[in-house]
C-alpha cells in the first residue's frame, strides 16, 4: 500500500486523515476476510509439517550453486521419514505453498505481524 504525504499540511490534519485512511483500510480488510478473502494470520504449523523453510533453504543453495535438486532427493532431505512426505508431496503441496508465500499477501501478512510484535516488545520494555 502506497501512501503519499503533503508536508506543507498542518501536521493535525496528517494525524487525523492517517486515522481515518487506517480505519477504512481496517473496514475494507475485515470485510475483505469475512468473504474468505486471502487475508488470514499463515498456518506455520502446516509451513513446518510440509517443510516449507527447509524448500526455501534448498531452492537458495540451488541457485547459488547453479544446479538442479529433484524433488526425489529434495523430499529426502525435507522429510525425516517417508510416511511424513514424498516427491509427490513436493511437488503438489509444499512447492506450491512456498511460491503462494512469495506471491506478497502472504509476505505482507508476515511483516505485519512481525511489526505488531516488535510494537508489542518494545512498549513492555522497561
């Protein structure tokens, strides 16, 4: 979300119109969401179970390295033991749920709430 500030404007009227450009974006997100929209806090429970972060740190070396990883040996290397995933399991789930975080909502969802909580630290701070 892009926002564009007039300096030359009292500061009382940036304060008060920021207010009301926050809650209208609130209203549109909350309305946005109770239609099912893609705006949800991110399942990292699942993210761990389908070895989303260890996908990332492969397909990084993987393009640092210039090579190929199949996902045959990239399940072996996500999965501790078979019945938890399998190639196709990369294939289908965990490298279609990796390039969905990269497509932004996801990210902008996580730097969120990476900002909430860093707000949340730093006022019960002593």
């Amino acid at each position: 979300m892009l926002i564009s500030v007039q300096l030359d404007v009292p500061e009382r009227l940036l304060i008060e119109n920021f207010a009301a450009f926050v809650r209208r974006a609130k209203a549109t997100r909350d309305r946005e969401s109770e239609e099912g929209s893609r705006y949800r806090t991110p399942d990292f429970s699942q993210w761990a179970r389908i070895g989303i972060l260890p996908f990332f740190d492969l397909k990084i070396w993987e393009l640092q390295e210039n090579v190929s990883i199949p996902n045959r040996v990239m399940a072996d290397a996500i999965f501790e033991l078979e019945h938890m995933g399998g190639e196709e399991t990369v294939r289908k789930t965990t490298e279609k749920l990796a390039y969905q975080v990269l497509e932004g909502d996801v990210l902008k969802a996580l730097a969120t709430l990476h900002a909430t909580q860093r707000l949340e630290t730093d006022n019960h701070k002593p």
